[in-house]
C-alpha cells in the first residue's frame, strides 16, 4: 500500500492524528502538576516547607530535561509510538506510587516517575503531526497540541483539589490520576495507526531541496546544534518555563499570603490562567499560518501579560480582582504558543524534527527545574509579590529571545531561497 503524502491527507485522518496526539499532551501537562496542586496537604501532612516541596518539582523536570533531548534521538530511531505508550505507562506507576507515598523520598520517586513520562512528549508529538498532518493544517495542528497542554493545565488543580477534598484524601486523588492516564494509554493503544510516523510517513520538506538533500547526506546528526537560532529558541522556552513555574506552582500561595484568600479560590486562578490561555491558543494559531514573522506575534502578547502580572505584584489590586487579572494574563501566553511552535520548526534543518523539538522543549523543563525551588524559597521568606515580578521578568527576557531568534531564521531562510549568481 502506498503512503499517503502528509500534504495531501484526508481531513478525517488529520483530525485523528490532531486529537490522538492532543489527548497524549493534554495528560502530559496534567502530570506537571501532580504534586503542587497538593502542596498544603503534604505540608499539613508532612511538615514540609515550600523550597523543600519546589524540589520536587525540580527533580521531575530534571528528569524530564534530561530525557527529552535524548527522546528526540530515540524517536528518530525507533517511532513516536511505542515511545509515547511506554510514557505513559510510566504516569500510571507515578500516580500509584503518589496514593502509596510515606514521606519525602515516597515524593521523589513520584516525581521522577512522572518526569521520565513526561521526557518523550514534545520530539514525539511534534514529530507525528509534522510527518502525517496536512501541510495546510499544521498551523491548526500546533494550536490543537497547545491547546490541549493548556486543558491538562487546567484540569489537574481541580480534579486533584476536588477529589482529596471529596474524599477527605489526597491519596484517592493519586489513583483517580493513575486511572486518568491509564485510559488514555488504552485509548492511544486502540487507535495507534494514527499516530504511527512510520505509515504515511513523508520526510521533513527542506526549503532548499538541493541544500536540504546535500545536508542529509553529509552533516553530522548533531550539526543542529552549531545553529544560534536553535539556541535562542532554548532560551526562549528555558525564560517562559520560569514564569509558567511561578504563576502554576506558587501564584495560588502567593495570593493567599498577599490577600487571605482561601486555597480552594486561589487553584481557579491557575485554572483560570489556562483557560484563558486556550483561547488564546484558539487565536493564536489563525495568526500562526498567516504569519512569516512569529516573533512580531509573540512579543506584543507577552509583553501585554507581564505588564497583568506587575500589576498584581504591586499588590494595589484587591483579591478577587488580582486572581481575575492573572487568569486574564494567561491569554497573551496562550496567544504567543503557536507561533513558537512554528518558530521551531522553522529553526529546524531537515531530518531533524525529533531532535530539535527535543533539545529546544528540554528547556521547558530546565526552566521549570531552575525556577521550582527558587520561588518557594521567596514564599518561606514572606516575599509574595516577587513571584509576580519574577514571572514578569522572565516572560520579557523571553520576548528578547524570540525576536533574536526570528530575526536569524528569517535571514538564514532567505539567503537559502536567494537564487544562485
């Protein structure tokens, strides 16, 4: 049977592909968070402090980090699908060791479960939608997988929180977590044709063919790595990981500090942030397939959030209002997600998807491993406003780095499709 070319897929197919892979993201960035959503449970159980806690977070994204470059290479090898069931299975094992846990060293194997689950997610998603999604739906692709991390943001404070607090325990919230992903493991099992790169499997299309086959041909598998718009895209997701960190892990204690508000108003503010940031997904990728230029989408709506998130530092703005403004700013972080990822992939030399997107996501998780104990540490020194500031700070360093990194993939893109003297 001959394969269909991505480019000209049946829109059934591609819708198959978009969800299978969008669920598959979805339960990944539900597994982010976890443990923090349960952070004042384990303190009241345990006695732990917030840095002590912020550890836990980091050691799952080192986990993660680590992996993730590495996956992209195992991907590229073996296939995004055996890789993706095998990661989540291990969200499975980490949701069961969680409603077994006894102590801190319980908590760190929950988390480096979760971590090594987490690892395969990025290089192997974006591998198959780029090599079985139609070229003209690829924009609505990325929006799809963003939006859906966005839902698995969302949904983890309030399915966790209300579980422990419907069954008095935080552990009948692990296993409903444990069952969440192990029926989507059964479910991407059932319908894994779809989300097999090697079937109807049509490689990376250079800008340049000729350069393009002559750079397959000749350059060595880690030559990606000489490119400094490869680096400036890891930048850019290593400053947005940090203040996604702040406002996920510690905006909810933060406000509890700053205004008195009570846990359970507090976790609909993460919530909030992420729904505001799918919409703004929603939007962002019409602006994604209509755009050359991503950076000039992605700085205006980041700077547009870090400015909300100021405002809610300098504690001028009364309680239910800052949680208001900080869910708000979740929709110029959302609109900014598609053309990132699109950024990517044109940062991206032919053949490499799977080790690009999982260099440059593996800054996802080291921003989130740097930041984690960092903004506890604030929080147990009564420094609230600061994890207000800090996300700010690190959401404008990630414009500069944006506008870098446009700035030379757009010269590099074209002096390849200058024509020859």
């Amino acid at each position: 049977m001959n394969p269909t070319p991505a480019a000209s897929a049946p829109l059934r197919d591609d819708v198959r592909t978009i969800g299978l892979i969008g669920l598959a993201h979805g339960t990944s960035h539900f597994f982010h968070l976890l443990l923090p959503p349960l952070f004042p449970l384990f303190i009241r159980e345990f006695g732990f402090t917030y840095a002590e806690l912020g550890l836990l977070v980091t050691l799952l994204f080192v986990v993660s980090g680590s992996g993730q470059a590495l996956a992209g290479f195992v991907v590229d090898r073996i296939g995004a699908r055996p890789v993706l069931l095998a990661a989540l299975g291990c969200f499975v094992l980490s949701g069961l060791a969680l409603s077994m846990a006894t102590g801190y060293g319980s908590l760190m194997l929950v988390a480096a479960l979760a971590g090594l689950g987490n690892c395969p997610f990025h290089p192997a998603g974006f591998t198959v939608l780029t090599r079985r999604v139609s070229a003209a739906r690829l924009g609505h692709a990325f929006s799809v997988h963003s939006l859906t991390g966005n839902f698995g943001w969302a949904l983890a404070p309030v399915f966790l929180t209300g579980l422990a607090t419907a069954f008095g325990s935080w552990r009948v919230a692990a296993v409903g977590a444990s069952l969440l992903a192990a029926s989507v493991l059964a479910v991407m099992w059932w319908q894994g044709d779809a989300i097999d790169d090697r079937l109807g499997h049509v490689p990376d299309v250079p800008l340049s063919p000729a350069r393009g086959a002559a750079t397959l041909a000749t350059e060595h598998p880690m030559a990606f790595l000489r490119m400094p718009s490869i680096w400036l895209c890891f930048s850019f997701f290593l400053w947005s990981s940090c203040a996604l960190s702040a406002v996920q892990s510690f905006g909810g204690p933060a406000l509890q500090h700053m205004a008195g508000l009570p846990l359970s108003t507090t976790s609909l503010m993460v919530t909030g942030f992420m729904l505001f940031g799918a919409a703004g997904i929603v939007i962002g990728g019409f602006l994604a397939t209509r755009s050359e230029r991503q950076e000039r989408i992605i700085g205006p709506c980041l700077l547009g959030s870090a400015a909300l998130l100021v405002l809610v530092g300098t504690g001028v703005v009364p309680g239910l209002w800052a949680v208001a403004l900080v869910a708000v700013s979740g929709f110029g972080v959302g609109i900014a997600g598609p053309p990132r990822d699109m950024l990517i992939k044109r940062a991206a030399p032919p053949g490499a998807t799977g080790r690009v997107y999982g260099t440059v996501y593996s800054a996802l998780d080291l921003g989130f491993a740097l930041a984690a104990p960092m903004f506890g540490s604030l929080l147990d020194h009564d420094l609230p406003s600061t994890v207000f500031y800090g996300a700010a700070l690190a959401l404008a360093m990630g414009v500069l780095s944006a506008a870098a990194a446009g700035s030379g993939i757009h010269r590099r893109h074209s002096a390849a499709t200058r024509p020859a003297t």
